[in-house]
C-alpha cells in the first residue's frame, strides 16, 4: 500500500487516481522514463564536474 498526502486534499475519486497511478509506478521494475533524459544525464553531468574541479557551478545569467 502507498501512503502518500497531496495539498490541498483531493477529493475521493481524485485521491483513488493519484493512489493507483503511484502504485503502478512504483511496483514497475523499469527507470521512469524522466530518469533517462538527455537533458537530466547533462545536469548531473555539469554539477558533478562543478564538484570534481572544487568549483562552484555558475549561476544562471538573468534571462536565460
């Protein structure tokens, strides 16, 4: 059984969804489908680097 709390409280047909939605995920053996993005492998790659070089990752410049 999933435990989980949602704000504000869903309503009872809403909070059945989101129960069962969240069962399926995690009673799935596959890596969700986020955790294999390009664009998350190069942020993890860019903090890491930032870390190895003892170097504090820049801060985004305004507007971008």
């Amino acid at each position: 059984m999933v435990e989980f709390e949602a704000r504000p409280e869903p309503d009872p047909e809403q909070e059945e969804a989101l129960t069962l939605a969240l069962e399926r995920l995690l009673a799935g053996d596959a890596t969700p489908r986020a955790y294999l993005s390009r664009w998350r492998a190069e942020g993890i790659a860019e903090n890491v680097r930032g870390a190895v070089a003892n170097e504090p990752v820049p801060e985004p410049r305004p507007g971008e």
